[in-house]
C-alpha cells in the first residue's frame, strides 16, 4: 500500500466514533515503534514530521523511513504529515516532496490573515492531491518552534470556524479547547479540563468536519518516573487525561496529535539502561529497550484513548 492522505481515514473515523493516532517521527526506531504497533494492531496511523524533525533527521531521510515502513506493514493505511508548517514555502516543500497531507499554521495571524494564508496553501496541495489542516485559536506550550504563552493562548471561536472553513476551503481543523503543546501542559494542583462545550457548539456548526486536537500528550507517570530515578528532572510534569481524549475521540475529533508521550517513553528507556549498565556504549543495547517502550506507548494510545484498533 502506498502513502495515503487521510480522507478516507477521517471519513471513517468521524462515522465510526474513533481517532486517528498522529504520531510525531524523529529517527527511525520511532517509525518502527509506531508502525509495527499499528500493524498488528490493524491501525489505520499518520506520521507527522515537525519543522523540526525535519531540521534534525533532514526530509529525504525521514521520508525513506516512511517507505520503508510502509514495505515493512503494508496491509495498513499511513498518511505522511507536515506539523505546524509556518509559511506557504514549507508546506509547498512538503507538499512537491512527496508527503500526502499539511499543516498550516497561520494562528499566530489576524483571522483575515490566517485565511488568506490557509486558502493560498490549500489552492497549491489540493492541485497535487495534498489535503490541508489548519489551526483555528491558539494552543499554549512549546514543541519545536512552536512557543505559545499561556497569556497569547486563546480558544477557538465557534462563531468563526464555519466562515473559515468556507472561505479557505480546508480539508481538517485544529482547535483549541484546553490541549497545550509540551510535558507541562498544567499548573501542580489543577484539573485539567477540555473544553466539551466549544467542542460540541464546533460540531453543530460544521457537521461531519473533521476536528484535530494538538497538544494531546498524557505524560505517562511511570516513564515520568523513571526518568526522574535515573538522573532526570521533570518536575510538574502533566499531561491531558485519557478519559477526556476517549471523549473526544468519540466526537468529531477524528486526528489526535501525539509526540511528547513518544519521547518520554524513549527517554526513559535509553536514562534506565544506561544508569544500570554504565559500561554499555553500544546504541542498539539501548536503544532497542527505548523503541519498545515507544511501541508500547503507540499500542496503548490506540487500544484505550484513539479507540482505532481493528479499523485499518
């Protein structure tokens, strides 16, 4: 099976009451983690690649890994991603090397700026049968060069989404409901708590639209833990709890966004082996212990929160 874009996938998933896992990819024990869980899983997925990822592992290289995978599981539905592209250039990049779907982010813009900017890009990808999400409000956290503070933050309007979504002709939207971008999303001593009533007004204005939620990151305790036992310092680390993403899942939310769960997990894996056998240098001793902990992430995330197992 070849790369696909995620029409279909989120024309099932919004159906069916599920969401698809969008799992950001660094290097490639995070392909493989991720993609040999959702194949034997039956999942359909969708590797998104960051500005960053990009900066880091360099785009022909990131999208070989994607084929490979792709040869390696091919019985399943993958989807290549840009995240957070910031310009028409980047998305225009992505779009003519050989990804299926992007991002534009034009939230940091006025709401005229953000459509003119979004309709630009949309008009360029749908040419090259590409589809396009775009961000509607503004999460806080850090990922990448993505860097919002919690006083620039702001939810998504309902009484704007439709208008936007008309005039820049769209295929996904990311809203913001209370995610955040980062493994402290929230304040010791809150409770973290979605924004169900944006969400639900969003879908009566837009039915049947796909909604994307960013920021979703649950910031697993026990790899929270074990980086801390092993030389780590992650204080007030917090994430997004489980039950309201199963929520959302249900809902129109048919693209759930997941990376700093990923890197936690193989933190902890690479912090734990090296602290108990200081004499190892060899990376694949390690390593091979963090890329298990991130397919275990992924099978997690798709059996109890995305809900997509079984749906490839």
């Amino acid at each position: 099976m070849a790369l696909v874009t995620t029409t279909e996938m989120f024309k099932k998933a919004y159906e069916g009451g599920y969401a698809i896992g969008a799992f950001n990819v660094n290097n490639m024990e995070i392909v493989q983690a991720i993609t040999e869980a959702a194949g034997e899983l039956n999942s359909p997925i969708i590797l998104q690649v960051s500005a960053g990822a990009r900066k880091y592992a360099n785009h022909t290289y990131l999208v070989k890994l994607v084929e490979a995978a792709i040869a390696e599981n091919p019985n399943i539905p993958i989807a290549l991603h840009l995240d957070h592209g910031a310009d028409f250039d980047i998305c225009k990049s992505c779009v003519d090397g050989g990804f299926t779907s992007v991002m534009i982010d034009a939230s940091k813009y006025s709401f005229e700026e953000n459509i003119e900017i979004t309709k630009k890009v949309v008009e360029y990808a749908h040419a090259h049968n590409v589809v396009v999400e775009a961000e509607l409000g503004k999460l806080a956290g850090i990922e990448d060069d993505v860097n919002v503070s919690a006083e620039d933050s702001s939810y998504t309007q309902p009484d704007e989404v439709e208008e936007f979504v008309t005039k820049t002709g769209v295929d996904s939207l990311a809203i913001a409901i209370g995610t955040s971008h980062g493994a402290f999303k929230f304040k010791p001593g809150t409770k973290p708590q979605l924004r169900f009533d944006i969400l639900h007004e969003i879908e009566q204005r837009i039915p049947g639209f796909p909604i994307v939620l960013h920021g979703a990151s649950s910031v697993p305790q026990n790899y929270v833990k074990i980086i801390n036992e092993n030389g780590g310092a992650l204080k007030d680390a917090i994430g997004v709890p489980e039950d309201q993403l199963r929520e959302a899942a249900r809902s129109a939310v048919c693209k759930i966004n997941i990376d700093s769960d990923l890197r936690l997990g193989l933190t902890a894996g690479i912090r734990q082996v090296m602290n108990e056998h200081p004499d190892y240098f060899d990376p694949r001793q390690y390593l091979t212990v963090a890329r298990a902990n991130v397919k275990d992430v992924v099978a997690h995330k798709i059996k109890e929160v995305l809900g997509s197992a079984g749906k490839a």
